[in-house]
C-alpha cells in the first residue's frame, strides 16, 4: 500500500488548506515505523516547513505579517491505495525529515 501524508496550513484567522502528498511504499515501511521518524522531527509534534522536506506550499496567496506564520501543521499518515503524487520517494523524505 502506498502512504498518503496528510497536512494543512492554517492561517491566522484560521482559514485552511488541506493537501495529501502520496509515496509509493516499495519497502513496505509500516505506519508505526514512519511515525516515529516523523514526530521527533515537528515543532512541538505539530509543525513542519514544507520547504525542509520539499512538499507543496499551501499558504493562500493573500499574506498578513500579523497574525500569519510560515509553517504547516501535520494532520497524519494512513495507507492508501490512491496513485503516488509525490514528486521525491519516500526514502528521500525520510532522509529530509531526518537532515532538518
């Protein structure tokens, strides 16, 4: 089964974009397993910058340097069997997460 990483960006009015970014799991690396390289890794097992583990932007195009941020809130990770989106495998995501 592939794993869809599930995440949104929520602004300061609480405003959300949702998006699922879908690896191919060839390794057939288990949920648990990618959730505990995952967790240490966010703020406050929260957030994460999608430019350090190159997956797409979600910020909407109107910006407010008050009450907006710049980081993206992970929702979870599940099997899928949707057709892979992710432009990077997940072996390159792991070794991402793991550098940042």
């Amino acid at each position: 089964m592939n794993i869809a990483f599930n995440y949104l960006y929520r602004d300061g009015a609480n405003y959300k974009n949702f998006s699922s970014v879908i690896f191919e799991n060839p390794d057939s690396i288990s949920l648990d397993v990618l959730l505990k390289l995952i967790k240490p890794k966010l703020i406050d097992e929260t957030w994460f910058y999608v430019h350090q583990w190159n997956l797409p932007d979600l910020h909407f195009a109107k910006w407010n340097n008050g009450p907006d941020h710049t980081w993206h809130e992970f929702e979870n990770i599940e099997y899928t069997s949707e057709a892979p989106n992710a432009t990077i495998t997940l072996a390159e995501f792991i070794d991402l997460m793991q550098k940042h």
